[in-house]
C-alpha cells in the first residue's frame, strides 16, 4: 500500500485509541503501525473524550482504526469538529458493524471514508477487507483477502446461493489451527474441507462483496421469521433524533420472541412513535 508509507516528506502518524490486548489494535495499530514505521498516538483513556479531541489538535494524523461506538461518541463531542483532518487518509472500522448513519457523519465531519473490514481473533484477524483508497462507506466488509476463502454455508454446511444468508466461513493461512487443548470445541468450528465457522451470519453478492448481517447467536426468532438486531439497528440510527441504539430479544407469549427496542436519544423531544414508523 503505497498511500500509507509516508505522507510527503513526514511520518505516518497512526490514532491508537483500541485497547493494544484487542487483536484489532495489536495487529493495526501497533504491528501494521511498526511495519510502516509510523509514530503511533497512544489515547490511554478514549472515555475521555476532551482529552482525547485536546490530543488529536496536535497532531495531524493520518490512520484512525475505531469501532463504531467510538467514531460516534467522538462525533458527538463539542470540538470534533474543529480539528485538522486534511491528513486524513484511512479511517478503519472493525470490531463491529459500522452504522450507516456513523459513517455518513464521519465522512462529513473528517472527508474520509469509513474503510470497513472484518475478521476474528481466530483469522488473526483480518478475513475481508474494503480498498483503504475507497471514497465512500459501501456498508460492506469487502472483499476476502488474497489467499482467503470466503464461504456461506447454511446450518448442514451447504454453500447458499448468492445474496442468501448463511454463516459466514473462513478458509486461508492466517486461519488458526485449533483451540490450545481444546479438541472438542476445535471441532465444533473446523470443517472438515479447513474452513472456520465463525458464528457471523452474513450474505455475498456475485462480485464478491461480503455484508455482515448478525452474529448467529443475536438473531430473534418471531413467529418463525428470522429477525436481525443489526438491520433494525441500521435503520433507527438513521432517524436524526438517535444517538445510538440496540435491538434485543425477549420472550413473547404469541410469538415466542418479541423486538425491545433501547435508544439513547440525541434529541429529547423524540417521540416513541416516530420510532415505530422509522
């Protein structure tokens, strides 16, 4: 990746304000980081967002790797707004999935691109990836990574038809063996043709691209239908008056699971029924 090397005549400087023991942030911020030769800014506490917005004013940085609550809650900060993001070049979304709404308002207030990827501790942890030269959100994980494969299976381990969901599984070098003295639970999620079963629900289109829908676990079974938190969630972000939100599960008596929905409202005269009809 040329692009990142240097930036004219200076140094990299690369945001690491992920915990380093997240393998999000050890292999992005500090082995990719060193690879490039880049100066890393350490944010030991980023719940402290004015000092974390006091400490990005003096630098000019130009690799930011968040998670989506993070990109928010910084967006939501008086002062964001006023700093310096013509560096900019790469702001890398992991960890979870990147809320359209988030990376909209990103864009506006940085110029650059969420670039989303995706991986696990077990795929060390990169399996997809978005091009770092995107120019805009693409809601997407990706494309797998060279030497990757990327298949998506249903629950008897068939491959799904394009643009069906299925679990997502993962096949290639940085793929882990097994679990360390644990053959039991390395063979709950290892194929027998080496492919990882990651515990994703997710979809691929016909060039490739994965989009993530949930996590297999997550999903709410009402009335026999499938319901995933995630695209409720997708979909009441986008309403001005959210700041974020969750989608949960609860036991219904007519229809087995019911969607309890819980906002954290950026506007407080939001009404719970313009929720409903969003």
């Amino acid at each position: 990746m040329p692009m990142l090397k240097r930036v004219g005549d200076r140094q990299m400087v690369v945001v690491c304000a992920l915990p380093l023991y997240h393998i999000f942030a050890l292999t992005i911020c500090a082995l990719f980081g060193s690879r490039l030769g880049a100066m890393s800014v350490l944010i030991p506490n980023p719940r402290d967002l004015p000092a974390f917005v006091s400490t990005l004013r003096r630098h000019r940085v130009n690799m930011f790797p968040a998670v989506n609550t993070l990109f928010n809650a910084l967006l939501a900060e008086p002062g964001f707004s006023q700093v310096d993001f013509s560096g900019l070049l790469v702001s890398n979304g992991g960890g979870m999935a990147v809320q359209q709404a988030t990376a909209q308002h990103w864009l506006e207030v940085t110029g650059c691109p969420v670039v989303e990827g995706y991986g696990l501790s077990e795929t060390s942890p990169v399996a997809t990836s978005n091009r770092v030269d995107s120019t805009q959100f693409t809601g997407t994980i990706g494309l797998p990574l060279p030497n990757t494969d990327i298949a998506i299976r249903d629950d008897a381990g068939v491959d799904v038809a394009p643009g069906e969901a299925g679990e997502i599984c993962i096949r290639g070098p940085q793929v882990m063996a097994g679990y360390w003295n644990q053959p039991e639970e390395t063979a709950r999620v290892m194929t027998a043709d080496g492919f990882f079963k990651s515990g994703d629900v997710g979809t691929m289109d016909a060039a490739g691209q994965v989009r993530i829908v949930d996590r297999k676990k997550d999903m709410i079974l009402v009335s026999g239908f499938n319901v995933y938190p995630t695209e409720i969630e997708q979909i009441i972000n986008l309403h001005p008056g959210v700041l974020e939100c969750a989608a949960v599960g609860v036991p219904d008596v007519r229809s087995g699971e019911a969607v309890r929905l819980y906002v954290v409202k950026r506007d407080a005269t939001i009404l719970r029924r313009e929720l409903r009809h969003s």
